[in-house]
C-alpha cells in the first residue's frame, strides 16, 4: 500500500467580516496569501463626517444646476429676440431680392368668362347705384386737406403739403425711381414711411397712382408687416383698392402683381375687409369681373373664421349691390361653424327681397343654395317656413328644387336626431325567431 497522505489544516482560523482589515496581522504559514472571498464582505455602514460631506457636495451640484438651467433661459431668450431680429432682417432681404414679375405671368380668375354671361351682368347691372361716386384716392385726401388749411392754393398745379424742403425733394426722386421701377432693392427712404406721423403727406410726394405695378406690390409688402390694422386699411382703401379698379377697367385684367399685392394684404384681414372688400360693394358699381377676380383671391387664402363672420354679418346688413351675393356664396364655401346672429342677418338678408318685382340673378339663388346645404340644420322653423314662401314667389327652375329639398330633409334648430328616422337598405330582424321541433321536414336517405 502507498504511503498514507497527511491531513492538512489551515492554521489560521476562519475570520469574521469586521477582521477582514486585520488579515495582515494574524502570522501565515502559506507563501501566498489569498484574497478574502467577495462572498463574505458586506456593505459597511457610511460614517456621519462622510455623510455631511456628501450632502455639501450635492448641495453645491444642485446649484450648480439651478443657476446653469437659469443661464439657459435666459440663452434661450436672447436667441428668440436674435432670431426675431434675424427674421426681420431676412424679410428686408427678400424684399431687396425682389425680381419682379414679367407682363406674361397669369393667374387663375375663376372661370370668369366661362361661368358669368352678358344675361346676368345685365340683371346685375339693375341692382348697381345710379348715384355712385367713384372712389377718393390718397391724393384727392390730401389735396383736399392742403387746400382746407390754405385758401390761396391754385387748383390747376399739385400742391405740396408743408413739409421740410429736403423731406420733399428726397420723396419726389422716390416716386421718379417707383415709377419705373420693375425689380432689385426699394429706397431705404421709402421703408422709413411707416414710422412717420405724417405718413400721408409724405406718401403723396411719391405719387403713388404712378408707381409701377411691381412698386405697388413692393409697397404693399412693406405696409402690410409694418403698418397696424388702422393704418394698413387706410392704405388699402386709398391706394390699393383704387389702383386695382383702375387697372381692371383699363386691361380687362389684373397685372400679376397687383394680384399678389392683394394676395398679401389679405394677411391682415380686418383690414383687407374694411379697407377693400366692404368700400367695393358699398361703391355700387363692383363689376362682376372685378368680384370674380377678387374672390379667386379669397379662396385661396385662408380667411380666420372670426374675420369670416364679421364680414359675413355687414355684408348681410349692406344695401344690396348685385355682387354682394357672390362674396356671401363665395365666405360660406368656407363651411366655418357661424355664430346663430350671423345666420340668422344672413335669413332676414334673404327674407328682404319677397317683396322684389326684378327679377332676380343666379348668383343670388346659387347664394341661398351654398346657405340652406350648410347650414339647415342651425335653421328655426319657422324661418324655413318663411324661406318656402320666399321660393315660391322667388323661383328658378333648377335651382329652386334643390333648395327646397334641402329644407325638407333637415332638422331644426336645437332639435336632437332621431336614429330611428335613418333609414337603411338593410333591414334588421329583431324579433327572435321560434322554431316548431315536431314540425321537421322529411330528409332524405341514401339507400344502402
């Protein structure tokens, strides 16, 4: 047999966790020392000296990220009012870059020849004002006022308003330069108009019914960012509206560029409904090409509900001119949801003209259509009622029926539907269905 071998024993006693720092001490026979196994250490408790210093160290971080979180706010701040700033500056650069428009460039009017016929501008034409005035520009303003504060002035020459003479001899070469102006920068002269006082006065020495039509857009651009609703409206009223009419009489079109200089002054719409929609159909002589030019403006850009009704509610109240209808037709096409005193100015409208003896035109009837399918359902019942009678003495023979069916397949105001009145192709069995179980047919068997 071999040798037997001997037993070995750790002369070092087994050592709890609190001695583990003190391995060092106790006397080794082994040449290797071992690591103390991970499975016996145990998560010491933190002294109260560490613990404070912890606690200061994060109350210092927390500062740190409080007063890092306000440098950022106010960062953030600075890069609003720096890229406010920059937007400003980029407007004023693309009004610099400015290539103008060509006399090639069209737009779409809406079909004018192909919808409107010299039928209905006749029967319109009954409706217009035998007392129109044509409308006053800018320059009939100011000479009026030059001529108010001074008797003595001649009426043959063009006055000029008493102004300093370099302020004069500075916007008569403007208005030299707009006159004949087709692209590139405008004047910086002329963008310091807006915040003058006498803003009038100095517009008047560039004569603006002589700018060209690239010189009024550039203008209408330039008002319509700087000026506020007042001031804009009175530019619109006084110098866009009056251009505008002019050009379409002359051309029988609009230059592309006095259409987009409408297109942008339509940002402001309470402007734009004040200083140009409500003047031309209180003028009485809004030519149907003139209507169907502006409105294909109108569709095309979105108008804000609440501007939406207002000009709804005037247009409603204003003396009928024709053309007004078409506008009411073209702002309910926009199937805004209309306050009940819109619709209601918009029935007591149409209620008006029961008593008419003229015949009335399409547009008119197409009007009260676009009315009734929108909104039939926010209609009282006895305003339908009064509706049927208008039709019956108000008739046209394809447009009348539709109208018609429309009120009779509506609810009233205020009335809650009834699912029970929806009809269904599909017709549903509720009853349960009972069978007779001694009442079963003979089947059939294979023979075998």
């Amino acid at each position: 047999m071999g040798k037997r071998r001997e037993r070995h024993q750790n002369p070092q006693p087994f050592l709890p966790v609190d001695d583990v720092d003190d391995v060092s001490s106790v006397p080794s026979t082994n040449k290797r020392s071992k690591a103390p196994c991970h499975q016996q250490k145990q998560e010491k408790f933190i002294s109260s000296g560490m613990s404070s210093k912890i606690l200061k160290e994060a109350l210092i971080q927390q500062r740190e990220i409080e007063e890092e979180s306000e440098l950022s706010k106010s960062n953030d701040q600075y890069n609003a009012f720096s890229t406010f700033q920059s937007e400003e500056v980029a407007e004023e650069e693309n009004i610099d870059d400015f290539r103008g428009f060509s006399d090639v460039q069209s737009f779409d009017d809406g079909g004018y020849e192909e919808v409107i016929n010299e039928e209905d501008e006749k029967i319109l034409e009954a409706f217009f004002s035998k007392d129109a005035r044509p409308l006053r520009t800018l320059t009939d303003i100011i000479i009026e006022k030059i001529k108010y504060q001074d008797a003595n002035v001649s009426s043959d020459s063009r006055p000029l308003p008493k102004l300093d003479q370099s302020i004069i001899d500075v916007y008569k070469g403007v208005g030299k330069f707009l006159s004949n102006y087709t692209a590139g920068k405008m004047p910086k002269a002329f963008k310091h108009i807006p915040s003058m006082q006498l803003w009038e006065d100095v517009l008047y020495l560039t004569e603006p019914e002589n700018w060209s039509p690239n010189a009024l857009y550039q203008a209408t651009r330039i008002f319509a960012s700087n000026f506020g609703g007042k001031k804009a409206e009175r530019f619109y009223r006084l110098v866009l509206l009056p251009r505008i009419r002019d050009d379409i009489k002359k051309n029988k079109r609009l230059h592309f560029a006095l259409y987009q200089a409408v297109k942008k002054s339509l940002y402001k719409p309470a402007a734009f409904n004040k200083g140009i929609l409500f003047p031309l159909c209180k003028s009485g002589t809004c030519s149907l090409k003139e209507a169907f030019i502006l409105g294909s403006i109108m569709r095309k850009v979105s108008i804000p509900m609440l501007h939406s009704s207002v000009a709804l509610l005037k247009l409603a109240e204003m003396e009928y001119r024709g053309t007004t209808s078409f506008f009411i037709e073209l702002l309910l096409e926009k199937k805004y949801a209309l306050p009940y005193r819109v619709v209601d100015a918009l029935v007591a409208h149409f209620m008006k003209f029961i008593g008419e003896t003229r015949s009335m035109p399409v547009i008119w009837h197409l009007s009260l259509l676009v009315f009734v399918q929108r909104y039939k359902n926010e209609l009282r019942k006895e305003d339908k009622n009064n509706l049927r009678i208008l039709l019956s003495k108000m008739e046209h023979k394809k447009v009348t029926p539709e109208i018609i069916r429309e009120l009779d397949n509506s609810q009233n105001r205020g009335e809650k539907s009834d699912s029970t009145l929806i009809t269904s192709p599909i017709s549903v069995i509720n009853k349960t269905i009972e069978e007779d179980r001694f009442d079963i047919p003979d089947v059939p068997m294979e023979e075998d």
